[in-house]
C-alpha cells in the first residue's frame, strides 16, 4: 500500500498544525485543518499561514483535489474558502456538521436563511466514507465526543486525528463544549486505539507541556495506547469521564471561540454584508 507524504505547518497563535498530504511531487494533494489568521484586538484577518501552504502546494507542482476539517474548531478560523479560491479543491467535513450549526444558528443570531443542513460545504463525510488523493486511498473515521460531528482520516498509515487526541504528554480534548460528551469521547478514542501499533498518529494542535522544550504532532497508536496521559492502556471509560469532566470546568473558553465558530460553520466564508456593506462578527451576550 502506498503511504501518503505528509507536510506539516505549525500555526504559534493557536497552535494548530496543518498538513498538507500528498502522493508524489507532481501529483494529487489534501489540506487538512487549515488556518486564517485573524487579530482578535482589531478585527483583521489575514492570510500568512495560509499563503505558506500555497507556496508548498506550487512548489511542489501539487494539484489540490481536497479541502478537509476535522470539525468545526473553536480556536482559530478556517482558511477553507480562500484556499479552495487559489488553489480549488473540495472543501469537505463531517456530516454531523448540521448538529454544530442548529447548535450554534440561535447563538450568534445568524441570518434566517443560514441553512442548517451542511450545504456550506461541497461534501459531507460518513463514517467509513473512502475517497481518493490522487493513488492514495483515505477513510473517513466518525469520532465524536470533542463535538458531536468530529471524524478522522485515515490515509495508508496516517492517521489525522483532529483535536481527539493530542500528543501521550498533553492528552484529549475538552467535552465541555454544546454537543459534546466525555464518554462518547472515550468510545471514539478505544476505536482509534484499536489500529495497528506503527500508525503514525498526527495531531492538530500541541500545547507544549512542561518538561517539553519543542512543538511535536508525532506519535504513533502504539505510544498513545501505552502513554497517553488521560487514556493509555488500564483506564477505564468511567475514571476518563471523571477526568475530563473535572478538568474542563477548570479550562478557560478559548480566544477566538466566538468569530471561529461563526467562520467555520460557514466552510469559512465570511457572514454576508448587511445592509451598509459591512460583515461583522456577532458577541452574544451572556450566553456561553
């Protein structure tokens, strides 16, 4: 089986990485969870980190086939649209991205015709879905429990994992979240688990823990199984659900949960202009 070619950006403002996945120089590509820049103080976006993934994708002589999110994230905006602009591609994700947004549509007071049926996106993944980079094949895992519409990719022994988990020194993700569950997480997380040792594991973001000088987005299923510190092997669902329930009511919301939430709904498109031509991002008032 041929095995993908997998090139990573690490975004500091939010600490996620990126990657670009492809089968050969010259051939088919996928970009996974990618990143908008935005400055919360002025309202600005931008599009350094995404114009690094251009340059990789030109200089590699790369046909972009897929535009792929892991879910909808909270921590930074997605630069799916303006990618698909330059580079095309389809723009894809869960199809349980309709839960997100008939949670989210009231939240932020979102336009009535804001359609809550995942139209936004070009495609919508099932679990065991299989699609194609050029010769690579890539199957789509359903893994929710983080939010209820999260899935993965496998792609040959590459294993993308969104924010399920993260490095065996950092751990999994907050359940905290509308839709999310923290026992629907372990469930997700056993499935992962169950994959053969030397898949190599690569996460979407990495909050460098003490005792850790550098970024990683490495791992392996077998260093996860036997590492991880909120789900290595011997921990039971119900010790996990004490665990994560009580560490998230000890975690802050994140910095840019409000506009990335209203941008990655939309397959990160801007709201539309209102009636003086301008598109704003909406702050509800006491809600989350």
């Amino acid at each position: 089986m041929q095995q993908p070619q997998v090139e990573a950006f690490y975004d500091p403002n939010t600490s996620t990485i990126s990657y670009i996945v492809f089968d050969q120089q010259g051939g088919r590509a996928a970009l996974i969870d990618t990143v908008l820049d935005y400055d919360a103080k002025s309202g600005r976006s931008s599009c350094i980190s995404a114009d690094k993934l251009i340059e990789f994708v030109r200089a590699n002589d790369l046909k972009v086939d897929w535009i792929l999110e892991t879910h909808a994230h909270a921590d930074h905006l997605s630069a799916a649209a303006y990618l698909k602009d330059k580079l095309g591609g389809k723009i894809a994700i869960g199809q349980h991205i309709n839960q997100v947004q008939g949670i989210f549509k009231p939240v932020f007071g979102m336009e009535a015709d804001f359609a809550v049926d995942g139209s936004q996106f070009d495609v919508l993944f099932a679990a065991g879905d299989v699609f194609q980079i050029g010769t690579l094949n890539a199957e789509v895992l359903f893994v929710p429990g983080h939010t209820p519409a999260d899935i993965a990719f496998l792609m040959g022994d590459a294993l993308f994992v969104g924010d399920t988990l993260f490095m065996p020194d950092v751990g999994s993700a907050r359940c905290d979240f509308p839709g999310g569950d923290a026992a629907v997480l372990y469930d997700s997380i056993q499935q992962l688990l169950a994959l053969p040792d030397t898949t190599r594991v690569f996460v979407c973001h990495d909050y460098v823990p003490a005792g850790r000088s550098a970024v990683a987005w490495q791992s392996s299923v077998a260093e996860q199984r036997e590492c991880n510190i909120h789900v290595h092997q011997g921990i039971g669902k119900a010790e996990f659900i004490a665990m994560r329930q009580a560490r998230d009511k000890t975690l802050d919301m994140p910095q840019l949960i409000l506009p990335s939430i209203q941008i990655n709904i939309r397959a990160g498109h801007f709201p539309p202009a209102e009636a003086d031509g301008q598109r704003y991002i909406k702050i509800p008032l006491n809600v989350l």
